[in-house]
C-alpha cells in the first residue's frame, strides 16, 4: 500500500493563515494589554470581575504551568505521526499562543515538530 503524502490545499493554507493569525493577534492582545499593563493588573488583582481579568487569570495559569507549550508538543507529535489538517491547526494554535505567552522553548520545539510533518520521502521515479 503506497502512502501519500501530506500536501494542503490552496484553501486549507488560506484558513491556516487565518487561524494563525488571529491567534497571535488574540496572544498578542492579552500579554500586552492584559497581562503586562499595568492599570488592567492592578485593577483585576483587586477583585475586578470582567470577561478581560476572567481571560487574563486563565492565561496565566495556563502559561505558568507550561499548558500551551506541552499541548503544542504532544500535538506536534501526533503530527509527525500521523498527519492531518485538524492536528496541525490545532497544534498551530498552541504553539501560537505558548510563543507569544512566555512557553517559547516547548513552543519552539512544537514548530519544528510541525514543520517536519511535511518531511516524507519523494515518490519513486521510474
């Protein structure tokens, strides 16, 4: 049995821009001004209850328990393993979020754990 080899389509790389896109934007977007300013901290740590200090409480468990990083590695695997559009969006969404929220060596990993899900041996020439 011949197996074929990882390839996305045009439109499968125009929703993967997409998803990524929008997910370092959302990253980006809670470190900056969630996590790191100042006046949004003070504020939450002082019992603010809004859907912002509710995002900001969650990011941070997760990025100080290196949830991003390890979800983007296991993904990332499964990948190398056995490839599939849904693991690498998925996987593309942890790592996106580990890297910009403080997981960057495990997210580093991650990326290039999904790069080489492309790697498969060229077909056979006759």
């Amino acid at each position: 049995m011949k197996k074929k080899p990882f390839r996305l389509t045009p439109y499968q790389v125009q929703f993967l821009l997409i998803v990524g896109f929008v997910t370092v934007g959302y990253a980006l977007y809670l470190r900056y001004l969630a996590v790191e300013f100042s006046q949004v901290a003070l504020a939450c740590d002082a019992g603010l209850q809004t859907l912002l200090c509710k995002s900001r409480s969650v990011a941070t468990y997760l990025f100080k328990n290196s949830v991003f990083g390890s979800v983007a590695v296991v993904v990332a695997t499964l990948h190398v393993i056995r490839p599939s559009i849904v693991l690498l969006t998925l996987g593309l969404i942890a790592a996106g979020l580990g890297i910009v929220l403080y997981n960057i060596a495990l997210s580093g990993i991650a990326i290039g754990l999904l790069i080489l899900g492309f790697a498969r041996p060229a077909p056979a020439t006759a």
